[in-house]
C-alpha cells in the first residue's frame, strides 16, 4: 500500500531562473499539490527553490509533456533538456532546464507562472489577465496543458468580441506584448485577434502615450483591417502623422523608410488635404469631385468606389465628415449600401438607376423606398457630424440617417446655409434625436451695431436639386409652432445666427446667439407647458409650475437686443411681433431657470434688477460682456454659485465705480463693489476662463489670488489697465494658460518674452492696438502649440523675413490676422501659404503691397474658411470671388475693399457657382483732402494737400436658403 502511494508521488523541484540574477534566498521550500488552493504565492516566491510534491497521475493526465517524461523511454534514464535546446523550439522563453532522476524532476522555469500551472492542472481557478497571458500562453504550450491553452485562447477571443478596452481594462502596452509574441512564434491566432481588437478601438489607442511604440506590421495590419473605425478620416491622418513623426528611424535605409512612410499614408481615404507625396494627390482628388457630379463616378466602371466610401463598421459609435466639401448625397448612399453593390458591375446598375428614381420622385416626400437599395443597419453609430458639407442633401441625408443610424442621439449640422428649417420635421422620425446643431454664420448686419443705408432681397434663382421638395414641408410659423409632437425628444437646440423657427418642448440648452429671439420667445420659454387639450398661458411676474425655463441648463441669448418686426424661434398662438428682448422679459426669465449652468447675456439690455433675480445655484458659465451690470450685482450671483468656472464682463462700464477720497479725487485703490467681487471670487472660485475691461487693474490679479490659479484663458479689454509688473507676473500667477487677449495694454519685449517662454501651452495669442515697443525678439521663440495669432497694429516692423521667422516658430497655426504691417509685399502671399497651407482663416488688412500684383499664392491655402484682404494693394482681379469660391471649396466668409480692385469693381457669383460661400463684404471709401506740412532743406514748412481714403460705406451680401440680401452700412464691418 505504501509502495502505491509512493508510486503516485513524484517531487518538482522548481528554481526560478531570475533568482540566479536577483538577491533570492537559495534555500528550499517545500509544498504539496493537496493543498495547491491554500497556497501563499508572495510566500513562494521569496524563496529560490520550491520543492513540489505533486500526484503523478494528475501530472500525465493533464499534461503532455510530463505524460511523455515519466511514462516514456524519459523514466529509465536521466532525461536533460537545457537551455541549448529550447530556444530554438521557443524563441521567447528563456531559463528552461528540465530533468528527470530518481523520482524527481528539475524545472527551470520562471517560478510564477510555472506555481499559476500547477495550481491550474490540480483543478485551482486561474484569472487570465494581460499582464499573465504570455507566461501562461507560453508554459501551456510547452508543458502541454491543452485545457489552460485552451482558456487562454478563450480569453483572447473574449478580448476581441469585447465591445471597449475598458471592458477587459486592458492597456495599449500589453496588446503590444501580446501582439509581438504571437509574431515572434509564428502564431497567426494572436496576432490577428490583436489587430482586430486595435481596429475596433482604434480611438482609444491614438490617446495612449505608447501609441507611437507600436509596431510598423501592426499598424499597417491595422490600418488595413476591414473593421477599422475612427471617428473622421482626420484623426485617422493625425494618429499616423504622430506615429511617423516618433519612428523616424524606422530603417537604416533612408529609401525603405520613404516607402513606409508612403505606405502607411496611403490608409488615408482621400478626404482631407495631408502632408507628405500624398498631400497634392489628395488634393486634387477632393477638388475633382467638387468640380463633378458624383453620379459621373458610378457611370464609371473602372474607378474604385470603395474610396470614396465614409468609413463606417458596426462597431462605429461617431460619424464626423465635417469639412467635407467633396461629400454629396450619392457618396453618403454609397457608404450604407453593402459593398457587393460597388464591386459588381450588375449591381452598379442598380445604383445608377436607384439614383435617377430619386432624382425624378413622384411621391413629393423625400422617402427612400426599401426597394430601391438595400440600406445597410449601423446600430451603434449615436452622433454624425455633417457641418460645412455644402453640396450634402441635407433633407435627404437625414433621411438615410433616420434608416441607417435608428440609435442616433447628436446631429450637428452647422453652417449648412441652404438647409431650410421647415425640413426639421423630418427628425421626427429619428425618435431618440436629443441634440441639434444647425449654426450658421451670424450676419454682420446687426441693426443696433450698424447704420443701414438700404437693403433688398433678392430670391434665389431656383437651381435642380436630386430631389423634389414636398408642398407638405413647407410650413408657416404658426402651424410649424403648435405641433406639439414635433422634436419631443430634443433638450439641446443650437440654432446661432438663424432667424428660423423651431419648436420644442423638452428642451434642456437653447443656444440662439445673434438671431430674432425676442420678447415673445421668452413668454414661450416662461409659458406653462400645455397638457393634452390645453392651452399655454404665461403670466409676467407669477412663476410658473411647469414650463421650458425651469429644466434649462443652458441658455445663450447674447445679441438679441432689437428683433422687433423679425419672425421668432418659438411663436405661441398670439399676434403681434416678436418684440425685443428688454429688461421685463430679462427679469421673468431669470426668475424662472433654476437649473442653469450655462448663461450668455451679452450685448442685451441686462440691468441689476434683472440679474439679481437669478436664483440659479449650478452656474459654471457666465457671459454678461458689453450690459449695463454693476459690481455688486455681479458678486451677488457670483456668492451663490461657487462653483463658476468661466466669468466674462468685459465692457461692463459700470462694473466698477471709482470712489472718491472726499477731497474730490479718485481713490486709486479698489472700489467697495469691486472689492466685493473679488471676494466671492476668491473664496470658492476655481476659474477657467475670465475676461474683464473696465476698472481692471494689478490690484485685481493680487485681489483674485487663487481663484485664477488654474485660469486658461483670458482677455483684458478695454478700460483695463494692467502694470508693466503684473504683465510679468501674469505666467507665474496664471501658469497653464492657453490663450492670452490684450487690448489697449502696454507691453515690451521683456513681457512678450517671458509670456512665450513660460506659456508652453499657449494655443491663442492676440494683441490689439497695444501701446509700447515689441520687435522680432518677441516671437523668436518655438510655440508648437500656437493655433491662433492676431496682431492689430503692433507690429508696423514686420517684414517678410520676419514672416518667415514667425512661420518656422509656430508651424501649427491655423488662424492668421495681421493689421497695419506696411512693409510686406506680394512676396508675403507666398510665404503665408508655403509656411502654413493649413490656414482656416486670413485676416490681412493695410499690409503693403501684399496684392498689388494680385493674388496667386493664397489660393494653395485650400482649407481657407474666411478671408479678408482690404487696403493691401491695388491688383486684385475683378474675377476674384468666383476663383476663391471654386479654388477654395471650405471658403464661407470674403470681405474685400474696392480700393484694392483694380478694374474698381469685383464680379458676384451666382448662387450655383458660390458652393459654400454665404457672406461677402465690400467696404468703399472716399476720398478726402487733408493738409500735411512738410519740411523742404530744413529751412521752411510750407502746407501740402494730398488725397487720403477714408471709409464711405459697407456693402454686405448674405445667402440662405431662400434669397440673397444685399445690405449698404454706413461702418466698416
């Protein structure tokens, strides 16, 4: 009996081969497999030999290898296998010795995982994890444990039908490890779940710091896979840019790193300009499509569709094609009908003529028959941005959406000019639809702003759409208004510089900045939302129980003063015109929000009585810039939200009062209301944005103290008077800013310097007619992260070497502004657009000659989306709209100045040929004697007459969707 017993016993002694590098005790420690589940592994692995007793049935009947050892030719002799050998059967392992004698087997083994096997193979629980997988993966393969292979393999394959990295909480670094030990040992199973499962969460792994450890097969494995998704085809590019720009040395051979380089670019689907050989392909390929019908693509049977696809999968959660001016409707469908329909000749057919039954529908709806093609099902996709794609269908498009996206939550659609809004009704049929964004750019004919001269409406020349709009679609206000189902669902409505109409009952943020919100819309707001049968009614003074204001978490209402004649967003079934907003309609609404978080009432009749009806306890944001509130009433609202993150109040001049010392001057030190401000800031206020003008001074930076620790941003206006001191200490007291406004201060070299030396986040830098001497040594340092640069008349030094200076210190701007540098020339266009092709918006105004000889260079800059050139030479073609807009596609706003035309006129484009353009403005001068008195051999004056321009008018033209408005302003806008 006792000689069985000993038969089924065999002793593992096991030595962790790191114990021969590492301090680890030599001496012996003893435990059996009986009880494997009570074993301490810390206390194990302090030791350096582990001697096991174990069941050698159990051992050959779990493993393979051990089978072979103890019951084949193994058991009569010695057996050895050293680490000579093992290698070559597996190259990633290292310290392998196993051998057999006398009832005993040695195993040099990393003693961890070795302990995790044997706890396995005696019927234990093991938890794989990405930090074991490898030394499990590894020791079951060569031990031969096929039920723990097999659950290792079982979580892999969890791992890739996982639906998130956070699910299995897995990091970028270990998917790498795994990745490269699949590759090393020529196993096919690992790699590929690895690259899928990278694929799928592609998003994810961009924002790990090891994303640019990943290796060049995986990321091409990767980028290649037919289950990608990315949000956009740009966040796509800046991933495989940052990764080129950290593998530099990817190969000793400059030639094979080119390839690479090319290779890996060439994942990009053509819908953005990029950098590199790829960069004029791309380009050309976007303004191909602009300039030609998609339809002619499909016509076409050798051209490859399958780029032009947006790339979506089932794992695809956003959808953003913004900016995409080539994006059409036939593209869109391309994209959600099954690839088999692009690939098949036959198939093709069917696209064509499903589009010609679109174009010539006789139902007037905008419905898509299930008949016509097979629409493919994207359950996962919640958000799609569509802004700025100009020759989109919008009505259609939302059509495709509400049949393909049924889980879609956020439509963002802003600056999209020919969209109507009567087509909102559509979005009724997506049902889970909480958030819209239709934007559009906010016209510079803002009456209480502007003088006007005259204006007329032209209608816009009705051009063949791909569809036929319903009669049914059309609605007016009222009707449009008192549907009470229509957008249940929607509680955050952006509708900035619209006048249209809309209507909600849900709704959770309003943003309606610059539009004809008025008095009426507000008594909406204040109303008490009807039930079945009944009717709205609204009391001015009496708070109602249940209306839109109580659930408003934001509201931005700035610049809606004077609205009066103009149709409103939300019209109750009253008569009469939507008033202006005025200081009644200010206090009622503000009596009633009582969940705000976000509020913007600048450029409205805000008064104190108004604000100090704010009872709000939740408000993060405020914007009160440009009214009439006081200090007091300020801190007031400020002591009841403690948690405000962002305060603007510039050109509040009655903000703070100076006070009078009793002997009829001024006190220089605080007043009590600010005072007062400063202290309920500085008590609980952790700010992150802060703009102030009037009364701010060094005393405030010292007053505010920590309350603007964290600030990121800010910006000093007018009325403000910072000292050389806290301009210097402005780094120091606010060290992660990120963008820096200053008006009317007066800054030096020394400030500017420190500024960009310590601001190494800096990302807006803007300077307007500040006083002082700055020079090239203010910009001689690298800011990366700079995207926005303004100089307003504080840089009249500038030349084109400077520009170029400025080009190789900020290589990443994306916003240009430059007033008053007389010394550039047309060289200057050249300069801009080489050293910043990316530019989104050129500001050059009385620089030079930068157009004298016309403009040429600027065109290369393709991403152009506003640009203004007046008084910088007069040479620019009278053509020179119509090539902007056809040369540009993303190019919204163009302000010019007659002087620099040099026929004296500029031709407009008609409303097909505009593609994205929706605001032109002109400005006009005149010109008028002035007397100079000049100085002849320093011996007499003697007064010279000479003509100068100066300002006469503006002449503004806005496009929508249904005219174009021609306005003459006196101002220059």
């Amino acid at each position: 009996m006792e000689s069985s017993l000993e038969d089924d016993v065999i002793f593992l002694v096991c030595t962790n081969p790191n114990s021969i590098e590492e301090s680890i005790p030599k001496d012996e420690f003893c435990i059996s497999t009986a009880e494997s589940s009570s074993w301490d592994l810390p206390t194990i692995l302090s030791h350096g030999i582990v001697n096991v007793q174990s069941n050698r049935n159990r051992l050959i009947q779990q493993s393979s290898y051990f089978r072979s050892l103890i019951c084949g030719n193994f058991s009569v002799k010695q057996a050895v296998l050293t680490a000579d050998i093992l290698p070559t059967l597996f190259g990633s392992m290292v310290g392998y010795h196993i051998e057999s004698c006398h009832g005993s087997i040695s195993i040099l083994w990393n003693l961890e995982a070795f302990i995790n096997i044997l706890r396995f193979i005696y019927g234990c629980s093991l938890d794989v994890t990405p930090q074991n997988f490898i030394l499990l993966y590894e020791g079951a393969l060569f031990f031969g444990v096929d039920a723990l292979l097999l659950k290792c393999k079982i979580w892999l394959s969890e791992l890739d039908s996982s639906k998130g990295p956070l699910s299995l909480q897995i990091q970028l670094d270990d998917l790498i490890h795994i990745w490269n030990f699949g590759e090393e040992n020529g196993n096919d199973f690992i790699p590929e779940i690895c690259t899928g499962y990278l694929a799928r969460n592609f998003m994810w792994a961009m924002s790990c710091n090891s994303f640019p450890n990943l290796p060049y097969g995986m990321l091409i494995a990767c980028t290649r896979h037919p289950e990608l998704t990315v949000d956009s085809e740009k966040h796509l590019s800046d991933a495989l840019l940052v990764w080129l720009a950290a593998n530099t040395e990817l190969s000793e051979c400059s030639s094979c790193l080119e390839d690479r380089c090319i290779d890996v670019l060439k994942q990009i689907r053509k819908k953005r300009c990029y950098i590199f050989k790829l960069a004029d392909e791309s380009i050309n390929a976007i303004l191909s499509l602009v300039k030609h019908p998609s339809s002619s693509l499909i016509d076409s049977g050798d051209k490859d569709l399958s780029q032009l696809r947006i790339r979506l999968t089932k794992y695809t959660k956003k959808v953003d094609i913004s900016g995409c001016p080539q994006i059409t409707f036939e593209i869109l469908l391309l994209s959600l009908i099954p690839c088999s329909y692009i690939v098949d000749s036959e198939l093709r057919k069917s696209i064509k003529q499903s589009l010609i039954n679109l174009k010539h529908l006789k139902q007037k709806q905008y419905a898509i028959s299930a008949g016509l093609l097979p629409i493919l099902n994207f359950e996962a996709v919640q958000e799609v941005d569509i802004s700025k794609c100009s020759r989109l269908h919008l009505e259609a498009a939302i059509e495709c959406f509400c049949k393909s996206f049924p889980a879609l939550r956020i439509l963002r659609a802003s600056y999209l000019s020919n969209f109507k809004m009567s087509g909102l009704r559509q979005l009724v049929k997506c049902s889970l639809l909480s958030e819209v964004d239709f934007t559009v750019d906010v016209s510079p004919v803002i009456p209480l702003q502007v003088s006007i001269i005259s204006s007329s409406q032209n209608i816009t020349p009705k051009i063949p759409t791909k569809f036929v709009e319903s009669e049914n679609y059309i609605l007016d206000t009222i009707s449009f208004s008192l549907s009470r189902s229509l957008l249940s669902n929607i509680t955050k409505l952006t509708l900035e510089g619209r006048t249209d109409v809309s209507a909600c009952i849900k709704l959770q943020s309003i943003l309606v900045c610059d539009t004809s919100f008025g008095r009426n819309s507000i008594l909406a707001l204040c109303c008490s939302i009807p039930d079945s049968g009944n009717s709205a009614t609204v009391d001015f003074g009496k708070r109602q129980q249940n209306s839109v204001a109580l659930n408003l978490q934001t509201l931005h209402m700035g610049g809606c003063k004077d609205t009066a004649g103009k149709r409103h967003l939300w019209l109750i079934a009253t008569s009469g015109s939507n008033q202006s907003v005025d200081e009644t309609s200010l206090l009622e609404v503000l009596s009633q929000v009582q969940a705000l978080r976000s509020l913007c009432l600048r450029e409205t009749h805000l008064v104190d009585n108004a604000l100090c009806s704010f009872s709000s306890s939740s408000l993060e944001m405020l914007d009160v810039d440009n009214t009439m509130v006081s200090g007091s009433a300020l801190a007031y609202v400020v002591r009841g939200n403690p948690g405000l993150k962002c305060l603007k109040a510039r050109g509040c001049k009655n903000l703070f009062q100076k006070e009078s010392t009793g002997k009829g001057k001024e006190s220089s030190s605080l007043s009590h209301s600010c005072r007062e401000l400063y202290l309920e800031l500085s008590k609980a206020c952790k700010l992150e944005e802060f703009s102030l003008g009037w009364g701010f001074s060094h005393f405030s930076l010292e007053a505010l103290g920590p309350a603007i620790a964290s600030l990121k941003k800010i910006k000093v206006g007018l009325g403000a008077s910072l000292s050389h001191d806290a301009l210097t200490l402005l780094p120091k007291t606010c060290p992660i800013l990120e963008s820096v406004v200053l008006y009317f201060q007066v800054i030096s070299d020394c400030i500017m310097t420190n500024i960009m030396r310590s601001l190494r986040n800096l990302q807006v830098l803007v300077l307007c007619y500040c006083l002082g001497d700055i020079s090239s040594l203010s910009f001689k340092f690298s800011m990366p992260n700079l995207r926005r640069l303004r100089l307003v008349r504080v840089t009249p030094w500038m030349t084109n070497d400077d520009l170029v200076i400025l080009t190789r210190n900020f290589v990443h701007l994306v916003e240009l502004s430059l007033l008053g540098c007389r010394l550039l020339n047309s060289d200057s266009q050249q300069i801009i657009s080489h050293g910043w092709p990316g530019l989104t918006s050129i500001h050059l105004e009385d620089c030079g000659e930068v157009t004298a000889d016309g403009v040429a260079s600027l065109f290369d800059c393709k991403a152009l989306e506003d640009l203004l050139l007046r008084h910088n030479g007069r040479g620019i073609q009278k053509n020179f709209i119509l090539d902007a807009a056809s040369k540009m596609p993303m190019l919204r706003k163009v302000s010019l100045d007659f002087c620099d035309a040099v026929e004296g006129y500029f031709n407009l484009p008609n409303y097909a040929d505009r593609c994205s353009l929706s605001i032109v403005k002109m400005a006009r001068c005149k010109t008028r004697k002035c007397a100079v008195e000049i100085q002849i051999l320093g011996a007499f004056r003697r007064p010279v007459h000479e003509e100068k321009p100066v300002h006469k008018e503006t002449l503004v033209f806005v496009w929508s969707s249904k005219n174009l408005t021609r306005t003459v302003v006196k101002e220059r806008i």
